[in-house]
C-alpha cells in the first residue's frame, strides 16, 4: 500500500475519482453529514459534491439516514455510507484467540466471531477459513469485497506472505495464497492481504480521528497484546520502511541478560512487558514495575522519534487509570523531549484489539478510500 508510489497526472477522470474517494473518507469519518459539511470538510464546491453525491446515491455507495438541525431555511438531509454495498472479512490473528469480523462498507463492524488460535497453521488456516465461511453462509452474503488479515509480526511488502511471527514461530508462510485457495474450493473467490496488526491499528486510529488533533504530523500508535507492535505515522504518512518490516520495536533489546525472546534475542521489549507481564505485575499489585518496564520501552521510541501523539493500545488500556500517572511522570523525567507537556499520551478509544480489525476494513476498501502514498491519508 504503501512504498512504490508513482506521481500521476490528475486528468478530469483521475480528479473526479479522488474528489469520490474524498467524499468517501470524509463521509466516513464524520456521518452522519449534510452536503453542506461535505463541501466544507473537503473544499470541494457545493456543486460539485452535490454532483458527485448524487452518482454516490445511485451507485448505492450513500444512504439517507435522517434530517439535521437547522435553525434557518430546510433542514439538510444528512448522509452515511451503506453498511450493506459491500464486506471485508477482516481478521486479527492472535497468540491464542483469533478475531473474525465482518465490516460493512466501510468500517460498520457487523459482527465479531472468535477462532482458537493454533501454532499449525494448515490446520489454522482450515478452521479459520470455515469459519468465515460459516458468516457468510448464515448472512447470505454475496458482495464480499477483500478479506484482510492482521499478522503479529512482518508481512512481506508483498502483502501476500507472513515472513516471521515469533510468537507462532511462523517464518515465510504464504498465508494469503492459501487463504484464497481454501475460500475458492468453497466457492468464495476474492482477494486476501495480509498487514502488521499495529499498522492496522494505526490506519484505524487516524482515519477515524481518534487522535485528538488533526493537526499532528508524527503519530506513534503501541498495541500491547501478547506482543508489542508500534505502528507509526510520520510526517502525515504510514510509515513502513524500505522492506515493510518497520515498527518492530518490540524486539528492541532492553536487557541484554534477559529471558531469551522467541526472536532469538535477548531481553526484549516484549519479554518485559507484554500483557503477560501486565497481568502478572497487577496480580501481584505491582502497576509500579509495569510501568518501569514498558515506560522504558517507550521513553527510547519518545527520545527516538519525537512523535506529536502516542496513541497506547490493546490490554494495557484496562488498566489505563492507574498506569497513566506513572507513565507520564517517568516521560517527563527521562525523555529528551522539550515542551513535554504538549505531547500527547492517548489511550485508544477502540475496544481491546477492535483497531487493527477496523484498519483491515478500511486497507479492504482502500479502492474507494484513496490511501496511496501520493495522497496523504487522512487530513480531511
Ligand atoms: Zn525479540
């Protein structure tokens, strides 16, 4: 999705398609919305979006869904994206539970089902795909557009092969072929992509404006679940590297006679301060250690990148009350960062492990959704 992009002319077709994709991504992030809003949100003008919003309307990509407020002259229809014109099966593997969701154009999450994760990943694959066939055979759906899996380690840039999951000691697994190969002799043909689930995470956080400011360049987003991933968004663009393997932050070594990590490493970030180690420091009503452990993690990510938000995420949330004091006052006295009080220390305000389901839903309708690097994502 992200890398290779090439700079296009904008020809009268190219521009209406990124004046519809604009609308989509604006009418996503703030519906239900009046054309009037539309025109402002976008800066299109008004006839032109009125224009464009009818060929939306006949299309069946718009509903109506009500009338807005309006203290003068007719109230204004007010417009939403219909959950019903297409799906993503979106999927977030974890170390032991798998989530399954179906997402309605474009980011309405209609239902989440569990699958048990299983270090064989043929016969993984085999539940998994029956049981997204299962949803789509009980809901009778036939529009499914993508299916998007979230992978707890480096993806190929590809998109197509899960190179090297640690935790499920998978290495160079061609997860989506044999995905689409499972679907088909089910009769479901579509296109599966695999993606880093703290990418995901970060694609739904700041399409979704879960940032508090639009304004900020530099966003750090840190999914703690079995593992740590760290999605990031620099300079108003997904960041991934020269070969999609950044953001593995995880494995960054934090003490070199540490616990041996299933990287092969020592003392990993992860090793220290996973929701394992969460959970064990808050059973033993020990936030404090936590919070050492992971904060020290996360000061070295502050001190390296200097990010404007750090959006923390997944298991750590639940506890978020008791560990933000803590984790803000060690920011403030170990990081480098100057003016630390405008750097922003957010917790998700997605459920535990719903971001990276959303973001794949929003990487599964990225045709309508311009999210290539030419066009910066967000910023409507
Ligand atoms: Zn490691």
């Amino acid at each position: 999705m992200v890398g290779e992009g090439k700079q296009i002319a904008a020809t009268p077709k190219i521009l209406k398609k990124i004046n519809l994709s604009t609308i989509v991504k604006v009418v996503m992030k703030w519906e239900p919305i009046s054309r009037t809003r539309i025109a402002e949100k976008t800066g299109i003008s008004k006839p032109t979006v009125t224009k464009l919003v009818r060929e939306l309307f006949t299309e069946g990509y718009l509903i109506q869904v009500g009338k807005g407020k309006s203290k003068v002259g007719k109230r204004q229809e007010l417009l939403a994206l219909n959950p019903k014109k297409g799906y993503v099966i979106s999927v977030d593997i974890g170390l032991r539970t798998s989530k399954i969701a179906l997402v309605g154009f474009a980011t309405s999450v209609a239902l989440v089902e569990a699958v048990e994760t299983i270090p064989d990943y043929s016969l993984f694959l085999e539940r998994l795909v029956g049981k997204i066939v299962d949803v789509v055979e009980e809901r009778r759906i036939d529009n499914i557009h993508a299916v998007v899996i979230s992978v707890p380690g480096v993806v190929h840039r590809n998109m197509r092969v899960a190179v090297n999951v640690p935790l499920l000691h998978w290495t160079n697994v061609p997860l989506a072929d044999l995905v689409e190969l499972l679907l088909l002799e089910h009769g479901i043909m579509t296109t599966v992509t695999l993606e880093n689930d703290a990418q995901l995470g970060v694609i739904a956080e700041v399409m979704l404006n879960q940032v508090p400011s639009l304004e900020k360049r530099d966003i750090v987003y840190v999914l703690v679940k079995e593992g740590i991933g760290v999605g990031m968004f620099l300079n108003r663009k997904l960041y991934s590297g020269r070969s999609h393997t950044a953001g593995e932050f995880g494995h960054m070594v934090i003490d070199i006679n540490g616990e041996e990590c299933s990287c092969g490493r020592r003392g990993c970030w992860i090793t220290l301060a996973g929701s394992e180690q969460l959970n064990e420091c808050a059973k033993r009503g020990d936030i404090k250690e936590y919070v050492r452990l992971f904060g020290t993690g996360l000061v070295n990510i502050i001190n390296g990148l200097d990010p404007d938000v750090i959006v923390i995420s997944g298991t750590i949330t639940e506890q978020w009350d008791n560990i933000f004091p803590l984790l803000k006052r060690m920011v403030m006295m170990e990081s480098f960062v100057q003016d630390i009080e405008t750097l922003q220390i957010v917790s998700s305000r997605f459920e535990n492990r719903i971001a990276p389901l959303v973001g794949g839903a929003i990487l599964g309708f990225r045709d309508y959704i311009e999210m290539r690097e030419t066009e910066s994502i967000v910023v409507v």
